[in-house]
C-alpha cells in the first residue's frame, strides 16, 4: 500500500539525490500456481474521436479490467507478450478507474487510479497516494503537484538524464530518468508558485469543491481525491503551455 505524502518524503528525497463493452467480466483462467500476479502498468492513453485507446501491459494472455462506479467496466486480454489496448469511451463524468488484473472473479487492484475527466481539455493521469502523479497526456514542463497539505511532490517530463531547474522559494534542481520524469519533494502545502524552463506557473490544489471532481484552478485543473485505505490528497495540473507570467 502506498504511504501518505508525508511519509515518504524522506524516501523520496533521497531518491531525488532520484475491448471489450459494460456489463459483466467474464470469468477466466485458474490463478496461477506460484500465487503472483502481475499489476496491469498503463504505458499511453491516446484520444480517437470520443474514443481513447489505453495500452499497457500485464501479465501474458492475463486479463485486465478497467471499472468505474457502478456497472461501468471494461476489459482486455493481453497477448502472449503481455501488451493489451483497451477503446474506452470518453465518460459523461469525470472517472477515477480502478485497473486490476482479473483471474476468475478474483481482481487484483493496480496501486494507481487511472483519471479521466469528461472534458477533452482535461488532464489524463495516473494518481497513486504517496507518489507523484503520472501525467499521460502529451507535453514537456510542469506536469503536476501533488499534496496532502503537510509536505508537496513537484513532477514533469524533460529530455531524458537531463537536468532540471526549478525555481520556486528556492532554487532546486531534479534529473530525469531515462523516460524522461522527474520529481522533486518539498515542505508545504503545494502552493508555491514555481518557475520552469522560463514558463512561470501558479498552483492551487486543495480546497475542491466536490470530492474525485475535476475542477479549474486558476490556469489549470485541480482534483481532491482519496484511495482505498489511503489518505486524502489532491493533485493541480497546468494547461499545457501554460505562461501565467
């Protein structure tokens, strides 16, 4: 399970040193013998007309199923190598997704939500508690921040190994990884306003009105939101090409 924010800044810190339609699932095949099964990972979400094609990989010829409130559900097979690609309808309302992998009826939840608003100008995302979100749509910069009010994770995309510059009540530095994502832990409550790459950005998360809602937040969109198990947090994504200079 993930931790709280909070919790793991320590960890982070250091590191940073770092288809198928609705209805009803059909059962499949037996657990395997060795117990383990494998999180479904989401790679990309691409949109095609009020479509979007989800891609990931799981476990071989596993069974992946994305579900929403209700009876909303949608699944997949993965092919003898693991990659799946799921069409999903755009939802009439904005959708936190729970993806697990699926043997027989027995899911076994990602620890991530999948974030897809109603909106086609909204942020797609991976949102995990105690990690920063995982942006999916396209764009370099700022991606987003994320916060439980006490402690903040700053993250984006770059040029792979690079080095990034943030400039805020200080000014800190992060690489990227070999994909290209970066992150950077901090004190507060995410409201900082941060400079990047001469593109100036002014968060606001926390204080949404209606809880798993996407919502405009200044110059961008905000989203307060809570896991099973977890605690609350919330999470402010710019509009790409955002200036707010």
């Amino acid at each position: 399970m993930k931790r709280p924010i909070a919790s793991t800044l320590a960890a982070v810190a250091a590191l940073l040193v770092a288809g198928c339609g609705e209805q009803a699932v059909p059962e499949t095949e037996a657990a395997p013998e060795t117990g383990w099964v494998m999180s479904p990972e989401i790679d990309t979400v691409a949109s095609s007309g009020g479509e979007l094609i989800v891609r990931g990989h799981a476990s071989p010829l596993g069974r992946v199923v994305v579900s929403g409130a209700g009876d909303l559900a949608y699944a997949v097979g993965a092919d003898a190598e693991g990659m799946f690609e799921l069409r999903v309808p755009r939802p009439a309302k904005d959708t936190l997704f729970v993806v697990e992998a699926r043997v027989g009826q027995e899911g076994f939840p990602a620890p991530y939500r999948l974030l897809i608003g109603s909106d086609p100008q909204a942020p797609i995302a991976l949102l995990a508690v105690g990690a920063p979100t995982q942006r999916l749509d396209g764009g370099v910069g700022l991606d987003a921040v994320d916060t439980d009010g006490r402690a903040a994770l700053v993250s984006g995309r770059a040029a792979p190994d690079s080095e990034v510059v943030i400039e805020g009540s200080a000014q800190r530095t992060a690489r990227a990884d070999d994909a290209g994502r970066w992150r950077l832990a901090g004190s507060g409550d995410g409201t900082t306003p941060i400079r990047l790459g001469g593109v100036a950005y002014s968060p606001l998360p926390g204080g949404a009105s209606q809880p798993d809602t996407l919502e405009r937040a200044g110059a961008g969109w905000r989203i307060a939101w809570s896991a099973p198990g977890g605690g609350r947090q919330s999470t402010w994504f710019p509009d790409r090409m955002a200036t707010n200079r």
